[in-house]
C-alpha cells in the first residue's frame, strides 16, 4: 500500500487510496494517571521498541515534557514515531489487512538533501511492531521517499505560469517557486519560524515576518498560493503584502478539500508514480 505522510509538528496528514486522515502529533512520556477522562479523539498511548508513551490530544494534557520536536529537519526519533503511529492508525481506521508499504514523507527545503534523505531512509525502512492503545500490529515499511515540503504541495491542484507558495507550519515556513511546473531552487527556501515557535500567535506580525523575507525576491504582484492548516485565517494579513495570494485547495477524488492536506496528497500521487 502507498502512503503519503506529512509528519507535521502540530497534526500527521495521510493520505491513501482508501481515504485521507490527520490526527495531533505530540509524543510524550507516560505516567500514571490517577482520574482517568477522555482529552480528544486523538488520545494514544504506545508502545514500541521497550519506549512507552503518550502521543496525541493524551500526550498534549498528560505529559509533562509532552509536545513536538521543531526545527529544519524530520530526521529524528519523533517523526519515527508519527510514521509508525499513523501507519498503524490509518490501516485500523479503514481496515486494512495489508502489511507492506511505501510511504512518500516531507523535508523541509532546507535540509532536502541527499545526506539528510538518507539518514530518514535508514530510520523508517523496515519491519516494525507497534502497540496503540492496546492494539499491536506489525508491518513492514518497503520503500521510502523524501519530497520537498511545500513545493511538493503544487502537484495537489497543479497550475501554469509563475507561482509561488507558502507553506506555513507549526515550525517552519516553507517558501517555494513553481515556473510551469519546475522548482526554481534559488527563490526559494525555509524560514525558521512558525506558528508555534514563537511567544506571539499574532498573524499580522507572522505575515510581516514572512513579507520581510520572501520579498527579497518575490515581487508583490506575484500570484502565491497558501497552504497548511492556517491558510485560510492567514490569508486577509498576507494579501496586505501579495494582493494576488489564494488559498491552495488540494485536489482529492476529484473534490476540493482542505488545504491543510496539500502535502500529503502530493505526497501520495508522487507515491503512485514512484513505486510499481
């Protein structure tokens, strides 16, 4: 089965042919907890590799050290996990009874590189068994690709001329430039802040931070394209500094759907073309 999986700091995106899904991507350690109660639909405790956690909507309220790891780069121990937790969550959520995959997951543009690549390659490939929630299975992760993070995005709805985009993250911003249907490596980039990686969540301000980088390159006429979870709130204050920016709606059987699910469903066609 092929997957693509954006294991996002803030919520995992997958997507597959069986449907797409998302759910919080905090990890955590595990403790006991004396008044047992129900935190969100995204509560889990695991267990993999003799490791014992939370993860979730559980890890976010019960952990004390709970929460995501930031930064340019997949290549840790908490993308692992988000991998192997949503490989296990999508096949319980549509039943699927196979146990071979071939997954496409993102990395920043930063730290797209072949070094970085392989090291998350070496990370995920293999076979795995994992518990969540009283529940173990065990697959085997086949293939691995690694897609760029943002510029990826543009082949969910794919469009001509010039475009740029916008990816803002939990973490990151990934800027990137689309010209008829090649990157343009140059104009392009990651910025090291996100949403969640600063003491503001004020979105005039994020704008303005994105506006003082990409500008530097980018003409305000340009048309940009925003993707992520915040894209549709972000909008008004980022048209302050591209009047032509839009909202990116990816494309998934053939409907409009969230644009929070840009990347993964790149992700997934990329799959589709890759593995045979």
């Amino acid at each position: 089965m092929k997957l693509g999986i954006d294991a996002g700091n803030y919520k995992v995106k997958i997507s597959g042919e069986r449907g797409l899904m998302d759910f919080i991507s905090a990890i955590g350690e595990a403790r006991e907890i004396n008044l047992q109660q129900i935190h969100g639909q995204d509560d889990m405790y695991f267990h993999y590799e003799g490791e014992t956690g939370f993860a979730g909507s559980l890890a976010l309220y019960e952990s004390e050290f709970g929460g995501s790891i930031m930064g340019e780069t997949k290549c840790h121990r908490d993308t692992l996990l988000r991998v192997l937790i949503g490989i296990h969550r999508y096949s319980t959520l549509y039943q699927i009874e196979e146990t071979d995959f071939d997954i496409v997951i993102g990395q920043p543009i930063s730290k797209h590189n072949i070094e970085e690549k392989t090291r998350i390659k070496d990370m995920l490939k293999g076979h795995h068994t994992i518990s969540v929630n009283g529940i173990e299975k065990s697959f085997h992760i086949r293939g691995v690709e690694c897609a760029a993070e943002g510029v990826s995005s543009f082949w969910s709805n794919p469009q001509s001329g010039l475009v740029r985009i916008l990816d803002i993250g939990s973490g990151t911003v990934n800027y990137s430039t689309i010209l008829e249907g090649r990157f343009i490596d140059k104009d392009s980039g990651t910025l090291p802040f996100g949403m969640n990686t600063n003491k503001t969540n004020n979105l005039q301000a994020l704008s303005r931070g994105i506006a003082t980088h990409t500008l530097k390159k980018w003409s305000p006429e340009d048309k940009v394209l925003i993707v992520g979870g915040i894209a549709e709130t972000i909008l008004p204050h980022l048209k302050q500094y591209f009047p032509n920016a839009e909202v990116l709606y990816p494309i998934y059987n053939q409907q409009y759907v969230n644009p929070i699910y840009a990347n993964c469903i790149a992700f997934y066609i990329v799959g589709v073309n890759v593995y045979v």
